[in-house]
C-alpha cells in the first residue's frame, strides 16, 4: 500500500507541494494543557514515566493543531538514569546528575543491557499512541546523541560551552571513549525497543555537537550517528532515521551520506537558501524556523516561514523550527506558521 502519512513521505524522499510539520518541544509548557497534565502527575520526571499521562500530553498539540507527526513525551536524560545516574529537575533551572569524573564513577553504571526495567513505561506510552493517533499522524521516537548525553552525565548539568565534557575528552580519553562506548550501545537498545513498540521514525539529538571541532566532530559526533543508523538499519531497514547535528555550521554538508540518516535537522543558524543547495542535495532536510518568532509572531514570522517553505521547495523537506519551542511562546503564533506554511 502507497504510504499515506506526509512526514514518511517526505522522509522517503518525495517532494510536497506542502510540506508535512511538526515542532521540537510540541508538548511542552507554552501549552496551558500541557501544563495541567503535568501538575496532575506532580513533576516532570512523573510524567515521563506515567504512559498514560505521558501519552495524553504527546496527543495535546496533535488535537489542538494536526501536525503531521507527533513525538513520544519523554527526555534524552531518561537514558543516564536507567544507566544508574541520579536525574533530578530543579524548577526554573534544569537538569541534574550525579557526575562521572573518575573510573569509580563510570564502574557504578549499568551494562548497556539493563536499561529496559527503568525504560519499560517509555515504550508502554509508544504502544498507547500506536493505537490513539490519527490514521495520518506519524509517531517518532528519539534519544540524546552520545556527545550530547555524556556532556550532561559529564557536568551533572547543561553547560554553556560543555567544557566539563572537553576536558575528560582530552585528559582521560580512554574513559571517555568508554562513556560515549556505553551510552551508544544503551542507544541501540533503546531505539530499537522504540520501534518495536510503535515508533515510526527515530531522531537523534545532538544539541552540542556544534562544540566538537575537527576531528573530534568526526569522531563523536559522526562516528556514534553513523553506528546507531547502521545498527538500527540492520534490524529495521525501513525504519528512516533523522540526525540533528545542531550547531554543525559547515559540517551540515556531507553529514547524512557520511552516517546513512535519512533526513538531517537543520538548526536556525544556517541559511535556508544554502543548506538548500548544500544539504538537501543529499535527501531530506528539516527545519529551520527560529524559535524566538513564536514569541514574537507578526509579519517577520509569515515572512521567514514562506521564505523557509520556498528555499525547500525542490527537494525533500520537513517543516520544523531551528531548536525546541520557548515556554514563553504564544499559542497563537504557532497557528499562524502552521497557516502560512498550509496556506502559502
Ligand atoms: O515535545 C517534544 O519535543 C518531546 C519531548 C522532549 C523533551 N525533551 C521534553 C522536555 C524531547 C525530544 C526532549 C529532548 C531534550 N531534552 C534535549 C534535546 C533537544 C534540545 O532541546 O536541544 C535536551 C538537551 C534535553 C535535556 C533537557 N530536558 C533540558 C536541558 C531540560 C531543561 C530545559 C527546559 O526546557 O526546561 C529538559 C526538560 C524538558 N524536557 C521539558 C520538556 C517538556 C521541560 C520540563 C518541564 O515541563 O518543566
């Protein structure tokens, strides 16, 4: 049967005269609904792992707005902690672990293996949205790239310049390489049990990969794509996968033919006429709208969205913002780009 849902299409490598979209961060605080869900489950940690609560915050922006995909409620940092990491939000701030410095630290996580006990209600809210998404809504599934995921577990925070991470990569590469070696693996698993719970597509965040320069791009950020595509393409030829190589800057060009990703995010700092020529050369592109627009709206948005849709026009693409939607987003900005990209 011909595949009906637009983002597979595009995925696949069709050309749409309207783009399919969706939005990083689509459920999340901007949404009043979103923010009810969660205080019914008590914290966000909770409600990650409460699959029917989880399940019901991923369907809130498909009701409200009918994007063309949804993606599961969850958090590249549930990967850590079913490691063995401690994880916990601290309101207004962010993320927090305990820390791997010393070989010590690395000996308490867990075998790659293991995982699934902790991760088993991640894949219970897949099974749910299997059955309650609409015919022509596709789910995606995703994880931290290892770089990005060993920044967190690294610093036992976000870091501005994820110099904790730099510094164990170079001053005790042996154990580094061993932290990207276990959350890689872990990765494997945890995609791979996603899609045999339900996920259609899977993305792979690598929100600082625009800190590793030159080689070390190649090796951490590069090398762990191209490893997670090809274990999971073995098991699931059919299963497109995303890379979100944010930040890569040049970087972009090349990046989807040198890991086997199907279509390659784009984040807002690059040019949409240039990654259009560069990037979308090689197969499906997705992006890139900066987010601040839907804080602002207006003209400037209409303007950049159609300027976004008609740089990609000739090629495959998926209509997306450059990184997550802000908690201080209005709604209805958000109606007015999902106008503007369906109605021209
Ligand atoms: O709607 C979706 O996009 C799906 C769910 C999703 C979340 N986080 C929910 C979330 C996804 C795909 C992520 C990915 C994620 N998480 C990334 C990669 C993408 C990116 O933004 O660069 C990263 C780096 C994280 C780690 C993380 N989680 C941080 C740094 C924070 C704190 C910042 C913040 O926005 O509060 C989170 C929390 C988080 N993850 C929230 C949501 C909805 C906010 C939590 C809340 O409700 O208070």
């Amino acid at each position: 049967m011909a595949e009906t849902k637009k983002l597979l299409r595009a995925l696949a490598g069709e050309i749409q005269d309207v783009p399919p979209i969706w939005m990083m961060r689509q459920a999340g605080r901007y949404l009043p609904e979103y923010r009810a869900t969660r205080a019914q489950a008590g914290d966000f940690l909770s409600l990650c792992y409460n699959p029917d609560l989880a399940a019901e915050v991923t369907l809130q922006p498909i009701r409200r707005y009918g994007f063309d995909a949804a993606i599961l409620f969850a958090d590249i940092l549930l990967i850590p902690q079913a490691l063995g990491a401690d994880l916990w939000f601290v309101t207004g701030e962010g993320p927090r672990l305990s820390t791997i410095t010393s070989q010590s630290d690395f000996d308490v996580l867990k075998p790659a293996t293991d995982i699934h006990e902790t991760l088993s209600p991640i894949y219970e809210t897949l099974r749910i949205l299997t059955r309650e998404l609409p015919s022509e809504t596709a789910l995606i599934g995703f994880a931290g790239a290892p770089w990005t995921v060993a920044t967190y577990m690294i610093a036992g925070k976000g870091t501005p310049d994820q110099a904790p991470a730099h510094a164990l990569r170079e001053g005790n590469p042996a154990l580094f390489d061993a932290l990207i070696e276990r959350i890689t693996e872990a990765t494997i698993d945890y995609l791979s049990m996603q899609i045999e719970a339900g996920a259609e597509t899977v993305k792979i965040f690598d929100s600082w990969a625009g800190s590793l320069k030159g080689h070390a791009f190649q090796k951490y950020a590069l090398e762990p794509c191209r490893r997670i595509t090809a274990a999971l393409k073995e098991k699931h030829p059919d299963i497109p996968v995303i890379g979100f190589p944010r930040e890569a800057g040049e970087k972009y060009v090349g990046f989807a033919k040198a890991t086997g990703v199907d279509c390659v995010a784009l984040d807002n700092s690059v040019d949409p006429e240039w990654a259009a020529a560069n990037v979308q050369v090689d197969g499906c592109v997705q992006g890139n709208l900066k987010s601040s627009h839907m804080v602002t709206g207006g003209q400037a948005l209409i303007d950049d969205t159609r300027r976004i849709v008609k740089a990609f026009s000739k090629g495959p693409h998926i209509f997306n913002l450059g990184h997550g939607i802000t908690p201080d987003a209005d709604p209805e900005n958000v109606q007015l780009m999902i106008d503007t990209v369906r109605g021209g």
